[in-house]
C-alpha cells in the first residue's frame, strides 16, 4: 500500500457569490472530507483546512489520505433462521455475499442468519470524482447556471480542476473539466499556469507564483492588520466594520488597503447615510474620528496591490461621489415633505393582507403606546404622537433606497419637523432592540412606544395563527418577544404583563392572548438561564407566572440565597409534600378553606399553626416592601415544627372535620411560603 500523502482539491470557476463564500468554501471541503471518511480513506482525527476559498476557487488540503482503503470484515446480524427466502436473499445481497455464504448464530431473541461483511477496499482514484461531484451538489446553491454548450450546471461556470495525491495525480472529471496538476494566479498580478510539484506545495505556490493568498482567514487577518495600521496612519479609528471585513475578504486574492477622501460638503447629510452608501454599495470603509464622527475619509480593499496607487484611489474617489450625491438628494428632498403628511400614505402600504394597512397598524400601536406611557407616568400625548409619525419614514425616498435607515431618518425629519426632541428619539428607538445584545430604548416615551410596536405585532399575528413552528419564525416574533422582556427588566419598568397583552389583543378579532402569554414567560426563560439562574431556580419562580417581570431577577437572587440556607433542601421536599397532598385530596373533591385552630387537637399541628402564624406576619411586611430574600428566609424557623407535623400528624384522618382542618393548615403554609416562589420546584 502507498504513503500516506496529502490530497489536494481544487475547483476554478469564475467570481463566486461573496456574501456566500465563505459558506461554499467550508461546505465543499466538510463534504469531501466526511466522504473520505466514510470510504475508510483518512482518519477521522485527521484535521483538515477547509477555510481554501477564494472568489475565484473553492479547495480542500486533507492531510495523510490513503491511495486505497484497508479492507475489514464485521459480522452483521440478519433475520432469523425462519424468515421467508425472499428477506433473507436480500439481506444477503445488501451485504455483498451469497445465501450459501450465511451462518446461523443463536441470539436472546432466537437463531438468526449472519453475514460476514467485508467493507473498505475503494481506492482513490475509482471514488475522488464522484466524491468532488457530491460534494457540489450539496452546496448551499439557491440557482445554478450553465455555461458554453456543456449541460453542467453549478453557481458560476467552472475552468479548472485539480486532485492531487501527495506528488500524484488523480485522474477524473468533473462538471466536465479534467483533472490537472496546473492552477491559476491572480488574473492581473500572478501567473496563469502554475505547475504543482506536490499537493503540499499548493498554497506557497499561489501565494509566490500566482499572487493569491488561498486561505480565507489568512487573508482576512492581512486585510484586517492592513486596515488598522492605515487607520492609525490616518489617525482615525473604524468604527463597527467586522461585517464588511467579510465580504471584502471574499471580494479579493491579494489585498491592499489605500486611504481615499470624499468632500467635506457631504458631511451636512446624517453620516448614518453617508457610512450606509459606503459600506453596502461601494465596500468602503468609513474613518471616524476618537468620538465616532464621520471623518471625510475612507479606506479601500483593492485587488490590486501596486506601487503607486495613485490612479486606483482617484478612480475609487470620482466613483463615490455621485452616490453621495444621491445620499444628499433623498435627504434633501425627503425634507421638504413632513413626515405627518406622509402618515395618510400609510392607508395605501399593506402590512399583512390578514391584519390591514400599516396606517390602521400606527393606530393601534399609538392607542397601545398611549396606554402604557401613563401606566410608566409618562407623557401619554407624546408618546401616541411618536407611534403616529414612527412608520412615516417608511415613504421616504432614503428609507426606499437604505431601508436600514427606517427609523434612524425618522429621528432626523421629526427634528427638522420641530417635534419634541423625546418624540424624535422614541421615533429612533422604537425598533430598538434590533437583534440580540442592541442598546435598549433610553426614556420611558421611547419604551412605551417600542413595547406597543413590538407587542402589536405579536398580539396580531398570534391572532391570525402566524406563530413561530421549530425553527421557522418569519416574522421574527422571537426576537420581538425577547425585545418585550429586556425592555421590562433591564429598564425596570413596572408593569403587567397579563395588562399588556390584553391591551394588546384589544384591536383583533382572534383571541390567543393565553397562548402569547407563555410564548413570552418562555423567551423569559432562557432570558434568565442565560443570566446565569439554574434551571430549578427559574422554574420555581416562573411557576407563579409573574405579572410584574422587573421584580423577577431581584426574585430569583432570593431564591438563590434561600437555597443556601441549611434548611432548604428539607423544605423544599416538604412543599413538595403539601403539593402532592392537596392535589390528590382536591382530584377526591375534598374542601379545606380556612384553618380553625380550635379544630386543631395535635401538639404538632398547633405548633405549625402558630409558627406558620408568627412567620407569616413578619414575611408578608418584608414581601410588600421587596425584601424577597428576607421573605424567603423568614420561613427557615419552619423546618422543625414541618417535619414534626409529618412525623406526628396523620393529615387524611377520618374524621372529616378533622382531615379537612389539617388540609387547610397545610393550604395556609404553601400559600404563605410560594408568594416568590413554587418552593416545591426546587427539590431534586
């Protein structure tokens, strides 16, 4: 058998998708390597690169492949020795040998048939093309496309093909092309045939000859080290720019960064345009002063890394101006139109063909907004004019161009508009938070108005059936939801969630105001499991489904330290007890509303009595004034009469009187004890 050796693939098509490369790239050479893998061609534990894309090449280096697969035999179990002929011919043939070649072997379940399977044996030569083929077809590819007069199909037509084994080559074809030893360089600045001694050699080759750094991380650390040491030169920082840095990996081989400056009349336009025209149309990437101010500056990743680059930035500098242009002109021209003229407009722009137009949407969300604002004492007039003009901007011609900027160029009109500036800002931050980890509304007008736009769509949707299933939520409900909550908690505002809803639900016809209810206590949930709370600790308090979800995380560090506390644990397993109990006798029809503790004739139950009594008195003062950790403790002077009461006490006596007054004294304790907390949830 033959060395181990290296196995490069490499594909050779025109300019790839870039949003998409980095994806095709690590698809493509995952599927080549589980592949090799399963045909018993390379270990599992070999570890190989497979971030080789660039825009004009997808590749894959696995390390230590064999030429041909050891061959091994295993013993596989069939059906038993009764089976119809028919089962146990096929059976023989999935594993590639003859009925005559069967054995019987006697099992817990009876004597059945057994094939001694041989598996491996492929080499790689016979398996590397259809392997390369399967690869491409599992590709996350929305189109493919054909080229010249061929019938192959693939996202971008392909030139090129090389499969090497260490110094070897592995003949085949795929999407029509023959397999070489010959990549490609740079189209401009490397070499168009370059010859590979060895699979090994692959990526200092292209790197020397052909001017292509092949490894996509590789190169977006240069672009990244490039981009930062300009800056500096500039004196100026890069703001946000790791998305971008992405897609201007995929966009280039060899990459050189240059500093590049647009006019300073630009600036008069909001810098959200300006960094938005730079960024997504042009791959620009803005400077900004130690502030975060735009600065009249930007810096381009070019193809192209030359001595004088002088013609590139030019170029790059004419290019950008008339998008500015176009910047200035919709922000010019969105001016002259108040965005409350524009609110009529919004009768003509549907917002779900089953809930309206986005007009009778701002009406309900200004109702809601004004709602929630005097729930908070906030200025009710201002937030419903907020949710009046907050979708206005959706017709503006900047908006249509940079949808992004809804929102953003809504603060800007309102401003020049003359409206308050806490209605400009709620206009702004009403969409707020936009994914995972955005800043929240600041103020309690742009809280309320972006609490009623959030729970508006879900309380409408809910309504029409438009839940999120599994993984689809097309209306980004869950990220809604959670919005909801971090709103609430992080800005500790006091309100109910239960009054919310219902609000809510008060502008549609379908009623799910229950079911949006634990949509939302479940994105509460892993809300406070990331926070850090056990999953026991949360249970125990979302039990008690909590109106006010501020008040829940101060609730749970009480919970937290009641666990700490010695008793505890016995407690805990004690409500457990109390829950069981009641439940049981209450499924018997059994009643047991109020304690009379004359009816109580035990030493242990009068002890639990007066105990229960003391404690409850000084908890329920702790309670009303948030002391929930001081609550919670309160009740530790509990365990001793408690598990006296279970050792002493028969709870279901005959004596209905009797049986129904112990019930009640044990009602009187899980009430007392579960105002914070389902006390029985935390017993393990």
């Amino acid at each position: 058998m033959a060395e181990k050796s290296t196995l490069l693939v490499e594909l050779l098509t025109e300019e790839l998708p870039p949003k998409a490369l980095k994806q095709l790239g690590v698809s493509f050479a995952s599927s080549i390597f589980e592949d090799l893998v399963r045909q018993n061609l390379v270990a599992a534990t070999v570890v190989p690169n497979i971030n080789l894309a660039t825009p004009r090449r997808l590749a894959v280096l696995v390390p230590s492949v064999e030429e041909q697969a050891a061959v091994s035999e295993r013993e596989v179990q069939g059906p038993a020795t009764g089976a119809p002929q028919a089962a146990v011919a096929g059976f023989a043939k999935k594993h590639g040998v003859t009925v005559e070649t069967l054995q019987r072997q006697k099992t817990s379940k009876g004597e059945v048939f057994v094939a001694r399977a041989r598996t491996g044996g492929a080499t790689l030569h016979a398996v590397l093309p259809e392997i390369v083929e399967k690869a491409l077809k599992r590709l996350p590819i929305p189109k493919a496309m054909r080229w010249g007069g061929g019938a192959e199909q693939f996202v971008r037509p392909a030139h090129g093909l090389v499969m090497l084994h260490g110094k070897e080559l592995v003949p085949g074809k795929v999407l029509g092309l023959e397999s070489r030893r010959a990549t490609a360089g740079h189209r401009f600045l490397g070499k168009d045939r370059i010859e590979l001694g060895s699979a090994d050699a692959y990526a200092a080759a292209l790197r020397d000859a052909g001017k292509v750094i092949v490894d996509f991380d590789e190169r977006k650390a240069e672009i990244d080290r490039q981009l930062q040491a300009e800056a500096k030169r500039q004196g100026a920082t890069l703001g946000d720019y790791q998305a971008l840095l992405d897609e201007v990996t995929a966009l280039v081989e060899f990459p050189a960064v240059y500093a590049a400056v647009f006019d300073g009349a630009f600036m008069e336009v909001p810098q959200e345009c300006l960094i938005l025209t730079m960024r997504q149309n042009q791959k620009y990437f803005p400077l900004f002063d130690q502030s975060g101010g735009l600065l009249p500056k930007f810096l381009i990743v070019s193809n192209m890394k030359v001595a004088d680059p002088r013609h590139i930035v030019g170029g790059n500098e004419r290019v950008v101006r008339p998008r500015l242009e176009d910047a200035r002109f919709f922000f010019n021209q969105d001016r002259k139109t108040r965005l409350e003229a524009r609110v009529p407009q919004l009768g003509k722009v549907v917002y779900h063909n089953k809930l309206g137009s986005q007009l009778e949407r701002v009406n309900r969300v200004k109702l809601l907004a004004g709602g929630i604002a005097r729930s908070l004492g906030a200025d009710a007039l201002k937030a419903e004019r907020a949710a009046e003009l907050a979708k206005a901007d959706l017709l503006s011609g900047m908006v249509g161009e940079f949808p992004e900027l809804q929102g953003i160029m809504g603060r800007y009109y309102a401003r020049h508009d003359g409206e308050p500036a806490e209605v400009a800002d709620a206009i702004e931050a009403h969409y707020r938070p936009r994914f995972a980890g955005d800043r929240l509304p600041e103020g309690n007008i742009a809280c309320a108005v972006a609490l009623a736009d959030k729970l508006d769509a879900l309380a409408g949707l809910f309504s029409i059936g438009e839940q999120p299933t599994g993984e689809k939520d097309p209306f980004g409900l869950r990220r809604a939801a959670l919005g909801v909550v971090r709103i609430i908690v992080e800005r500790n505002l006091p309100l109910s969630l239960n009054e919310m809803t219902s609000a809510a639900f008060a502008g549609f016809q379908g009623k799910a105001q229950a079911e949006l209810n634990e949509f939302l206590y479940g994105r509460f949930e892993g809300y406070l499991k990331e926070l850090g709370f056990s999953t026991l600790q949360v249970d125990s308090v979302l039990a008690k489904r909590p109106a006010y979800l501020a008040a829940v995380p101060q609730q749970l560090e009480a919970v937290k330290a009641f666990q700490a506390l010695p008793e505890a644990e016995s407690l805990a397993a004690a409500n457990k007890r109390v829950a069981n109990i009641l439940r049981q006798a209450a499924e018997k029809g059994e009643s047991f509303a109020g304690v009379d503790r004359k009816e109580l004739k035990e030493a242990a139950e009068i002890s639990l009595f007066d105990a229960l009594q003391k404690a409850a008195g000084s908890a329920n003062q702790l309670f009303e004034r948030g002391d929930y950790a001081g609550y919670l403790k309160t009740f530790a002077v509990l365990k001793a009469p408690v598990d006296a009461f279970f050792d002493k006490v028969m709870v279901m006596a005959e004596q209905k009187s009797l049986r129904q007054n112990r019930l009640a004294l044990l009602a009187d304790l899980r009430r007392a004890m579960n105002r914070v907390a389902d006390i029985s949830k935390l017993a393990v």
